[in-house]
C-alpha cells in the first residue's frame, strides 16, 4: 500500500461519530470515490479503499479522476444518521467544491448526498474549471436525468456496479470454460449484490445462496431472485414471509458453507480472512465489494489454486457511468451506459485472465501491475478551447 495524498479527520460535535476523507491522488485536480457509513469504518480501511478506487479509476479507462474515499464510523441505521452524514460533507465542503467529488458507498444513499450538496450551493463536485466548461456541465444535466431513469425495474444508478459485477464473473467463469448453470453464492443483498444476483440469473446462473445483514437463505435448485428484490427492504434485506417452502433458513455466518463454483462477496470489507479463507469451496472469486479480502485470507485464496476478480476489475461500474456520461463519452441512455459497462468489464477481465495464465501468476497480482495509478496530478482539467472559423 503507498501512502495517500491527503487525509482529513473529522469528530462529530454532537455524537460520537468519527469519519474520514483520504484522497490517494489527482488526476488533472479532480478525484472521485464514494462515502461509507458503518460502525466498524476505521482510518486505515478509508485509505485502503481509497487507494483501490485509485486503481479502478485506471481500470474505468479515465483520464480525468484521481482516486478518493471518504468513511463515517456510526450506524447508518441510526434515527439521526442523515444529520451525522450531513455534518460530515459540510465539513468537506471546501474540498468538495474543489474538486474531490465524494458521492455514495454502503450505509449511504446517493440521493441524500445530492440533496446535501445542493443545499450548500453544490451541484455534482467539479474543478474550478471544469465549472466552466459548457460539455460538462450539459454532461452533469445529462447524469442527473440518468438517475431518474430505470433498466429491468431498477433506477440505473441502483444496477450499474452489480450488473458490471455479474459481466466480469461471467467473463471470468467462459475463460475457465466453466459449465452452463454454474452455481453462485451472493454475500450481501444491497444495491450491488441484488443487482448482481439478478443480471446473473439473467443469463442463466443458479443462484443458490444469499446472505443478509439478518440470515442466509439457500436452495440447491435456485432462488427466485426478482421475488427476493420485489420483497427485500431499504437496508437489503429479504422477508422471510415471501420464502418458497422449499428454501432454507440459516444463520448468515454459514455463507462460506454454502457448495457453489463462484463467490461473490457484495458488502463489507475483510469478510473472507485468514480464520475462514480456507472454508472458500468455490473455484473462481468475484469482489464486488471493495476489499472483502483480508491480506492474511488473500494468501490463503492464493495458496489454494482460486482464481479471482479484484474488486477495482469486477466493480468499476458506477464511476465508469458517472465519467463516461459527465465527459461525454456514451449516450446517457440506460441501455448505452449498461451496454458500456459490459464492454469494459468484459475487456479487462479477459485481459487480466489472459496475462495472468500467460505469467503463471495470481490474478490480484497481475491487475495491480495492469491498472498501477499515477501520482497525483495537480493541474487541473482545462476545458477544450473553442474553434474559431477561418474568416
């Protein structure tokens, strides 16, 4: 891990919430990452996720954002959760609306990020000069009309990252010419891992476990994932009362338990360590949270022959939508921004497979060689000068 460029420490005045703003470089003055809320956030693990989101701006193909991240330790199911978050963001204000385009991780929404920012004045965070720049701000209008819209009955901006996720496990499992129908695990039921669950039912994968904050609920002949998405509530969720006869209820730490070909870990970070690394029964991994593997349970994935997607590989999906469309490079039409999403994840996966085989190595450890971040650069983004007619 190299060192980030700066960090911000933030104490809540009025509970006992602490957070954190790292931001691990620049690109042309701009950096990008999302805002998490959780009572187990520490300093350390805000500046490893910000040094991966460093990575995944690369893997985006972006030439225009660093890599940031923001974190709140407090529970984000807390009845004065949003004024903590809103504290927080207006302590970051200046850094805000400067460049360091903080938007929505786990425990937070994007909506109530947005709202913050546009009671203090701030549309979506920009540079100086990219506020001048007519594409982009015609790029913000377009993102913010993407919101509103929906793919497969969800809002875009709820789809992007796990569908982006199930493209790059699918890309991974036909590289490893795995069987038809293989069988998933999903660890987490958010935005991501619902998404996730569903694009990947789409094209034909069994899902056979999904775990909670609450339980773990697992069928050998498949779930019924649209019915688990129509029924779960704001947190991820799922209601028991909408359980075919046929499902098994069990406690959410037997996730790893679970017999499947692929695990897709969707929550929070650290979850496959060195006490359970070796309970991983799957042959091919997918990160779709951002680090769910401990070093300690990495070395021991490795050790075992598993192959594996890197979260700043698998879950690009978000920035990629957010850069592409502010800087004009797809339509911002759910399907463009979806089918986009697809190209890329599907691109990089197989490159990372290929040199990976090519090299005899780890997967992890080709893609931080692949996607390696520059240092921070501090001249800001100019927007493009005008052509004049010849007279």
């Amino acid at each position: 891990m190299t060192k980030p460029h700066l960090v911000v420490e933030w104490n809540d005045t009025e509970t006992d919430a602490k957070g954190w703003m790292v931001v691990h470089n620049f690109v042309k003055g701009y950096t990008g990452g999302g805002t998490r809320m959780h009572p187990s956030v520490t300093k350390e693990e805000v500046e490893r996720l910000a040094e991966a989101m460093a990575y995944k701006y690369v893997a985006s193909e972006s030439e225009t954002t660093g890599g940031c991240k923001a974190g709140i330790s407090y529970d984000y199911k807390a009845p004065d959760a949003y004024d903590v978050l809103k504290r927080f963001l207006a302590a970051m204000m200046p850094y805000i609306d400067n460049g360091v385009s903080l938007g929505a991780d786990l425990g937070t929404k994007y909506e109530h990020v947005l709202e913050i920012f546009h009671e203090y004045g701030v549309d979506i965070p920009l540079t100086q000069s990219m506020k001048k720049d007519p594409a982009v701000l015609k790029g913000i209008k377009d993102y913010d009309d993407l919101l509103t819209k929906r793919i497969d009955g969800l809002l875009v901006n709820d789809v992007v990252t796990g569908y982006g996720v199930a493209f790059s496990a699918d890309e991974a499992w036909k590289f490893k010419n795995g069987q038809a129908g293989a069988k998933v695990v999903i660890q987490g039921f958010g935005c991501v891992g619902a998404s996730c669950a569903l694009k990947l039912s789409q094209l034909g994968y069994k899902i056979v476990g999904i775990s909670d904050a609450n339980l773990l609920v697992t069928c050998e002949d498949g779930l019924d994932v649209q019915k688990l998405i129509d029924h779960k509530n704001v947190y991820g969720e799922m209601d028991q009362e909408f359980f075919e006869t046929n499902y098994e209820v069990r406690p959410n730490s037997d996730w790893l338990d679970v017999d499947c070909d692929i695990l897709i870990p969707c929550a929070l970070e650290d979850v496959i360590n060195g006490s359970n690394a070796d309970k991983v029964n799957a042959s091919l991994v997918v990160e779709a949270a951002n680090i769910p593997i401990s070093a300690e349970g990495d070395k021991i994935v490795k050790e075992k022959g598993i192959d594996i997607v890197n979260d700043f590989v698998s879950n690009l999906g978000a920035i990629r939508a957010y850069d592409a469309v502010i800087f004009g490079l797809v339509e911002a039409e759910p399907q463009a921004v979806i089918d986009d999403i697809e190209r890329l994840c599907r691109k990089n996966v197989f490159r990372l497979f290929s040199e990976a085989k090519e090299q005899n190595r780890y997967q992890r450890d080709v893609a931080y060689e692949i996607f390696k971040p520059a240092k921070s650069d501090l001249i800001e983004y100019t927007a493009p000068i005008p052509t004049v007619p010849a007279e």
